[in-house]
C-alpha cells in the first residue's frame, strides 16, 4: 500500500503505558487521504502516488486547473492539499482510493516531516547560540557576532559565514518517530514526544525505511 499521509498537528498530551509509566505524546490527524494521481515507471519514470487530504472546504475554494485535475481521477471531490508519497511492492492504488491511519496499525516508527515555527528576523546569539561578549557597562560588545573575515585579504565574507537573518519556518524532518497509539475510529495517532510545526500545521508521516533510535 501507500507508505504514508497527509496528516495535522493537533497538540500535545500524555498518555499512560499498561506498566503505568506516563509518555508525552504528540496528537496528530492523520488523513483520510484520497489517491488523486498514480504515477507509473512507464509514463513518469518512477512508482509513486499523489494524495489528497480531505477537506471539505475545499471543494468551495478550488480554481478550475485544480477541479480539472482531480476530475481526472475518477471525479475526485478537489482537495487543497496534494503530496507525493511512495509505494509499497506489489501495491497498486487507483485514482478514487482512500488512504487512512489504518495503514500505521502494524508499524512502529514514522518519519515526520513538517515546518518549523517562523521566528522571524533573529539575531546571531538567538539564530547560533553566540555567547556575545562582556556584559557590563563600556564594553561596547554584547550580542555583536565579531569578526566575520579579515579586510585585506580575501576582501569579502565567504560564503556559509553565520550571521543575523531569518530564523525558523524552514522544512524538517524527524526520523525513527515511536507510534504510541493509532485510533482508527477518529484518525488520530499519537506520536511519542514532539514533531515540528504549530497547532493546526500539516505534516507528511511516511513509515521508516530503517526504524531504530528513540
């Protein structure tokens, strides 16, 4: 089958183990998702599938290049948010399918993939963990990040050098996640600590392909 989906980030909690040991665990709404595209080796040079998640504003918000390709697929209600994901061998999912957290019943670890909270324009002792300089009065050098190259040769920063600018809202991706619980009735899954990105943000859960670690 599919080895993953759409899912979104509904908030953290904890949950209790049956050796009584309480586990922080990360909410998240996993799917329904709905197959919209397949992709073959033939027409497209590589095995894979595009999902949809379901939602059910988005029919109302869709332009026509959106509801003329999901029309393709079998009339596909529109969807806004489309991701591709990679297939299991021997599976073969159509256009129209539908995709839900049932396919983590039997796993143990998950990749997590989202994107981080924007922290906006930052500088080096926040973006980079500087330590900054002397604190006390007259030393004219507290969060300052120092020398950045010299002026007479080379003449110019080199390129990669740390420095103040954005910070945060960047794409991330947690290996070797523990499935603590999947509730298939509601679509839930518990994920065991914490994922990227805020309450309400979307992430792509695809199972590991070498599960060890936490």
């Amino acid at each position: 089958m599919v080895r993953g989906l759409i899912g979104k980030k509904i908030g953290m909690t904890q949950v209790f183990l049956e050796d009584g040991s309480v586990v922080p665990v990360t909410v998240v709404e996993a799917g329904p998702c709905v197959v919209v595209q397949r992709k073959t080796v033939e027409r497209d040079g590589y095995e894979a599938v595009q999902l949809g998640l379901v939602d059910a504003r988005a029919a109302r918000r869709a332009n026509r290049p959106l509801r003329g390709h999901h029309k393709r697929a079998k009339d596909v209600p529109p969807t806004r948010l489309l991701r591709e994901f990679a297939i299991e061998p021997g599976a073969d999912p159509q256009p129209g399918d539908t995709v839900s957290v049932k396919i983590f019943e039997d796993v143990e670890r998950v990749d997590v993939i989202g994107r981080s909270k924007g922290k906006g324009y930052q500088g080096v002792v926040r973006r980079h963990k500087f330590g900054g300089g002397p604190a006390s009065h007259g030393s004219m050098f507290h969060r300052a990040p120092g020398s950045i190259g010299s002026s007479a040769f080379p003449s110019r920063v080199f390129p990669g050098m740390r420095a103040a600018g954005h910070m945060g809202h960047a794409r991330v991706t947690l290996k070797n996640v523990r499935i603590v619980r999947v509730d298939a009735e509601r679509n839930l899954l518990l994920l065991k600590g914490s994922v990227p990105g805020a309450r309400g943000s979307h992430l792509l859960i695809r199972k590991s392909l070498a599960p060890h670690g936490r």
